[in-house]
C-alpha cells in the first residue's frame, strides 16, 4: 500500500495537468450537450445518434477507416518485410522517407491529393475529385507509414532458424510465411491496424479537404457541428460515440503490446541482400513509393506553376496577404508563429511525457502496483483518441474564468498541441526506459547516489536518443496539428496549416498558389525534423 500511495504521489502532478487540461475541456464539451437548460437530457442526445445524417457520417467514418487501415496494412507488410528484413543500398534513406507522410499536416495531404486528383491535376482524368477513393488513398498514405514500422520492428526481432528449418524440410516461401512468420508478426500487425484505424477515424484534414460537401465522418461533422450550426448536443453525442471506440480500440492495443510474442526473439544477425525471390516485396514497396511520390510530386510542381509558366512566385507571394487580402497576416509571420508553438509544444510534451514514461516503466513488486502504472498508462494514452475538435472546442467554453481564464494566453494552443503529441512521447521514451535493468539503479543508489544522480548515470545515457527523437518527432506533429488549433489561434496569430486552409478556400489563382507554395514548405519542414530524426535509429519510434 506504500508503494502505491508513492506511486499515486508521484504521478499527482502529470495527473493535475491531465486533468486540468485534458478532462475538464472534453468533460465541459459534453456538458454542454447533455445538460440542457439546466436539466440532465440525454433522450436528447440519443435522438441526435438516431438521426439519417449522423447514421451515415458514423457509417461513413467506420467505412473509410476500415478501407484505408485494409488498403495500408495491405501494402504495409510487404514493405516492411522488404525494409526491416533485406539488405541493399539507400534502405535507410528510404525507410526515413516512407516515414514523413505520417508527420505531415493532415491539411498538406489534402492539398497534395486535391493537386493530383483535381480536374487540372495529372491524375484528374480518373474522375476521382471529391471521391471517397481518394479519401481512402489520402488515409492510406498518411498511415501506411505506422504499418511499416510497427510490423517491421517486430519483424527485425523474429528469430529467423524457425523459418529457415520449415525450408530446410521443403516448405516453400508462401506456406512458411503462413504458417511460421505470420503467426509471429500476428500481435504486431492486429496493434498496428488498430492504431491505423484509430488514426484513419480521426483524420480531420483529410476529410475536411477531400470530401468537401459531400462526405463528412465524425471528426469533421464535430467541427461543422460545433462552428456553423452550434448544435452542441449533436457535437456531443458524436463526441461520446467517438469517445467509446478510441478507448475500446486503446484498450485492445495496450493489451497487445502488453502481451509479447514468445517467438520474438532479438536477433543481431545481418539482414539478407535483397534477391529475385523477393519480387512480390520489391513490387509492393514500389507501390508505395507511388502513392507516397505522387502526391507530393504534383505539390512541388504545382507550386512551381505561375499562371502559363514557371518560377517561385508563389514563393515570393508568402510576403503578401494573398489576393483580396484572403488573409490578416503573411504566410511567413505564420510559419514564425507555427515555429515558436511547435517549440513551446515540444518542451511541455517532453517534460510531461517523460515523468509519465519514468512512473510507468519502474520496477512493480505486487499486481496493484503493476495495475495502478498500467491505469495511469492508459490514462495518458486517451488524448490519442479523443477528438482534437472536442479538445479545442473543450478548452474555449471551459478555460474562460478565473482563475484558468487562458483564452488570452499564448500558451493555449502549445498546450493543446503538447496534449496531442503527449502519448506518441510517452510511446517513445517508455521502452527505452523499460530496458535498463533496475539492478543498475539499484547498485547505483547503494552507492549513494540519489534519484536524480542515479537517473543521469544510468538511464541518461540509454535515453538521450528516444528524448531527441521524441522531441523531433513532438515538435514535427505540433506543426501539423490542424484540429484543436483551428479553434484556440486568434486570427492575427494563425499556424501555417490554418493559413493554408484559408487560402483554399479562397477564389484566385494566386491564393491556391500560395496554398501550394506553404504546403510544400510546411512539408518541407515536417520532412527535414523526421529524417534528422531516423539517424538516431530509436527502434521505440515505431512503437506509436
């Protein structure tokens, strides 16, 4: 029981910060869609799950994040087996860059499908503008990554002598797959498609700039809901349905992660060089080389694009306000803004995430104490799945008075950023931490060390790499979050993907053209953080 009253002190202060600014927001959102005038009503919000529209934006949302979590593990597999299990030249330059759809703004994704796909695009004769197939192909790209290294990390830890002994006794390549690998990498693919799903569901950037009028999920009907028509009931119904599935679909993740395969065994032997056996990979890792080129190919050539011919003036354009003055400030007083909210994001998501990571991964000595980490675990996981629609709109109608009156504060949209970076943090620095051996803090505190010296002597040195890479890959996420900032960045301080979202939705040339010329510069950015970021080689940054 000491243990435990030690372990709930300890976790007090990211616990009252979760709270505060994760529990109350989400809490006060649906507050407001239960309690009407004063009344508890929730025959109200069972008529809103009722209603034709909202039956079909969920069956939409179920829909299109099976079809694209089907569609990335598809082709994720065979790519991570070629990725993580073969040798050859630029495979890591290629495993860092398969890696950058995942951190880009979920905006930058439509914006690059919209350019392919658009009457004028390369791809436009296909008829797919405003489609729900190209939906699931901007699902697809943007999650395939999370497949390729979730599957390929455990892939690189099989022990390769069961496979090479149902060989050795002439079992072909498909059936030893079938029944040997497959049943080894089945924990890591059913987690991975989890979490795809989880994201595919949740992808409001995606949605909002490909389905256009047409097709709406839960995510954007939140947004329209709580912006143009104030239905706060609705918003709040879909709010808990939403709610529900992301903590069931959390609850089947940890517990897979929980669980591991015996099977799994790290190897240290050299990968193989690539062979003519490998077709089948090779064919499908070139697919989606396709879907993760093309995209973003038709983006930088179409910002190139100036009226009849070429140049960067939709560069030079970044100074201005756009035509008819689409915007308050230039796009380039935008990126400062994202830049310095990426930093602050970055900071508070790496001096939350790893007092969590540090409270979860120590040593238990009883099953409460194993439970009491687990449940904290969890708790920090939940902003995952929660809407950041909700979150933004949470943090409006419930920090607006004293003594949490922050709708002024510049920090309010770096800690709803912090907040959706926070558990792909904790999934970063957790398993490094699990990995030193507590013996080692143990000698090292019976040689009178304290905490804190015990802590840079002995799990520093393991973990200066996951922090860098957590941190890369927080401040990378905090640049692209769309979904809550849309709400809390007062207009004359926006981020770059609000801008770029505004200038789509303007008419003229010019402002398209500077919707493009920001997106590839935000991609830019995004891009250059992930592949500093893969040179550390933190096998847990696949652990999202």
């Amino acid at each position: 029981m000491r243990r435990i009253l030690t372990l709930v002190g300890l976790a007090a202060v990211p616990l009252a910060v979760l709270g505060v600014f994760f529990v109350l927001p989400v809490s006060g959102m649906l507050s407001e869609g239960f309690w009407v005038d004063g009344h508890f009503d929730p025959g109200a919000v069972a008529e809103v799950l009722t209603r034709p529209r909202t039956l079909r934006v969920i069956w939409f949302t179920v829909w299109s994040a099976s079809a694209g979590t089907a569609v990335a593990v598809l082709l994720g597999v065979p790519a991570a087996h070629l990725l993580h299990r073969r040798r050859f030249p630029g495979r890591g330059v290629l495993r860092a860059v398969l890696l950058v759809p995942f951190v880009l703004p979920t905006v930058v994704v439509g914006v690059a499908f919209r350019e392919l796909i658009g009457e004028a695009g390369p791809l436009g004769f296909l008829g797919l503008d405003g489609s729900a197939a190209a939906i699931v192909a901007g699902l697809a790209f943007f999650n395939v990554a999370v497949v390729i290294r979730a599957v390929g990390a455990a892939w690189e830890s099989l022990d390769p002598r069961p496979a090479e002994a149902a060989a050795a006794l002439g079992a072909g390549p498909a059936y030893v797959f079938r029944t040997v690998t497959l049943p080894a990498l089945r924990p890591a693919i059913v987690s991975a498609a989890s979490v795809v799903f989880l994201f595919c569901a949740t992808a409001f950037g995606v949605v909002l700039t490909l389905g256009g009028l047409r097709y709406s999920s839960v995510e954007t009907e939140i947004y329209l809901l709580t912006t143009n028509l104030l239905d706060l009931q609705a918003a709040a119904a879909l709010s808990v349905v939403q709610l529900v599935a992301i903590t069931a679909l959390l609850f089947v993740t940890s517990r897979l992660r929980a669980v591991a395969d015996p099977s799994l065994a790290r190897t240290t032997a050299r990968p193989p060089r690539v062979s003519r056996r490998d077709w089948p990979s090779l064919l499908v890792t070139a697919l989606v080389g396709v879907l993760v080129g093309l995209p973003i190919a038709a983006l930088v050539v179409g910002s190139l694009q100036v009226g009849d011919g070429w140049g960067t003036g939709n560069y030079r354009a970044l100074t201005t306000v756009g035509s008819r003055d689409a915007l308050l400030v230039p796009v380039t007083d935008a990126l400062v803004t994202s830049l310095r909210t990426a930093v602050d994001a970055t900071w508070m998501s790496l001096s939350l995430g790893l007092a969590v990571a540090v409270i979860v991964t120590r040593r238990s000595h009883t099953r409460a104490e194993r439970r009491t980490r687990g449940l904290v675990d969890g708790l920090f996981m939940l902003p995952l799945g929660v809407s950041a629609v909700t979150l933004g709109f949470g943090f409006l109608i419930t920090l607006d008075r004293p003594p949490l009156d922050l709708r002024d504060s510049v920090l309010l949209v770096p800690i709803a950023q912090a907040l959706v970076a926070l558990p792909l943090v904790v999934r970063t620095l957790a398993p490094a931490l699990a990995g030193v051996d507590d013996r080692q803090r143990q000698a090292a505190a019976s040689l009178g060390a304290g905490p804190l010296r015990a802590f840079a002597t002995v799990d520093l040195p393991v973990l200066w790499k996951p922090l860098v890479a957590a941190a890369g890959f927080a401040f990378a996420v905090s640049l692209g979050e769309f979904g809550a900032t849309s709400f809390l960045a007062r207009d004359e301080h926006p981020t770059m993907p609000i801008v770029i979202f505004h200038l789509i939705g303007h008419p003229g040339a010019m402002n398209y053209g500077m919707a493009l010329a920001a997106s590839v510069v935000l991609a830019a950015t995004t891009a250059a953080v992930m592949l500093a970021v893969e040179r550390l080689r933190v096998p847990s940054l696949g652990a999202f």
